[in-house]
C-alpha cells in the first residue's frame, strides 16, 4: 500500500470514529454537538479533530447525510424486495419506521426540532429526498402502468407549484400524484416521529406497527394505490 493509500485510509478510519462518538453525543446532547467533547471522548486535542472537521456545523452536515442515506437505504432495499406498487409502499414505510427506532436520536436530527444557528447546505438535498423520491417513483410506476385511475386534480395555487414540479420531474405525471407523493411521505414521517417523540403514549400501546400501517394504507388509498 502506498502512503498516500495509508495516509487516506487512516483519515477515514478516523473520521468514521469521530462520527461514531458523535452519535453517541446525539443520545446525551441532542444536536448540541461539541467538537471538544467528541475530542476528549477520543484523547485527542480539540485541533487534532478540526483537521477532519472544520467545525460543528461540517460535523452536524456529515452526520445528516449519513443519517438520510441510512434511512433511504434502508428503504430501498425493503422495496425492491417485494413486488407491487402497494406493498413496495408499505414495505418502504415500514423500513423507514424500523430504522428510525433503531436510531431514535439521528431520526430526530434530521426529521425533529431545526438546530439554532444551522444551515443545511445543498450537499444534503439529495440523500433528503430518497424516501420521498422512492414514493414517488413507486407511485408514478403504477401510473404509468394504468393501475391508478385518473384522480380529481388539486385545486389552489399549491397545484400550480405542483405543476411545476411535475413539469421539471415527471413530465408524464399529473399534478395529483406528485401531491399524493408528497402528501404520503409527510404523512410517514409524521407518524414514525408521533410514535419516536411519545405522542402515543396511553393510546396505542400494543401494537403501533399495525397503527403504522393503517396510517400508510390510508396515504396509499389516498394516492389511489390498491391491493
């Protein structure tokens, strides 16, 4: 291996564990990140850490992205497992909801309260849109496929916006299915985080997955997305 092989695999090594103890930080501190604590958690000095991390922000930026990824991954794998416009659906939905209660403290980063002072920077804008993307997909497959009958157009200027994006995205697609689209990845990403933040509490305690899934059978019928 050469040294610039060795040099490169070191610093990746070591950027994957300052990201881990930062996860670990997410538990405790929330996105009150501290990059001399994530430091002292790896008996390193604070500037040893800013070689790899100019700032708490470019930390924060990291873990959002890996954060999206994950989720979105995980996501798609379930999806392309099963066969079906409505169980790809629901299997991505379910995947989603898996992950995030495996992960409560990354789910809250990136779908909770907005971090004070922070600003998302573009880097994030794909890895945030794979689930919503891999609904709409889904459902602009079946569309094309004839199995969505033809839906009462939205009306107001939300539709124009719409519009546009059907126009920029999904040329073939009515305006209905990208805010069905929408509208479904909303509805899942609240109920994963009215289950993750304690909302159903004393009201669905025994069996929240099925909850969950009456929810997302519910955007599925919206969208016109049948068994």
């Amino acid at each position: 291996m050469s040294a610039a092989n060795l040099r490169a695999r070191v610093r990746a090594e070591m950027t994957d564990e300052i990201k881990a103890v930062a996860r670990r930080h997410l538990a405790t501190d929330g996105a009150n990140l501290s990059l001399r604590a994530v430091a002292r958690d790896l008996g390193m000095a604070s500037s040893a850490v800013y070689r790899y991390f100019a700032s708490r922000d470019e930390l924060l930026t990291a873990l959002i992205i890996d954060a999206y990824d994950a989720v979105g991954a995980a996501a798609e794998e379930a999806a392309a497992s099963v066969e079906g416009a409505l169980e790809k659906w629901l299997a991505a939905g379910h995947a989603a909801r898996d992950w995030a209660l495996a992960n409560p403290h990354e789910w809250a980063l990136i779908y909770g309260s907005p971090v004070p002072g922070y600003q998302a920077p573009q880097d994030t804008i794909v890895p945030a849109s794979r689930v919503l993307l891999l609904l709409g997909e889904t459902l602009a497959t079946a569309y094309r496929a004839g199995e969505v009958p033809s839906r009462e157009l939205p009306a107001g200027r939300y539709a124009e916006e719409l519009g546009v994006v059907a126009a920029n995205y999904y040329p073939d697609l009515p305006a209905r299915a990208i805010a069905d689209a929408i509208s479904g990845f909303f509805q899942l990403c609240g109920a994963i985080s009215a289950e993750l933040f304690g909302q159903l509490n004393n009201s669905v305690d025994e069996d929240r997955r099925g909850f969950f899934e009456f929810q997302m059978r519910g955007a599925a019928a919206q969208a016109g997305l049948t068994a």
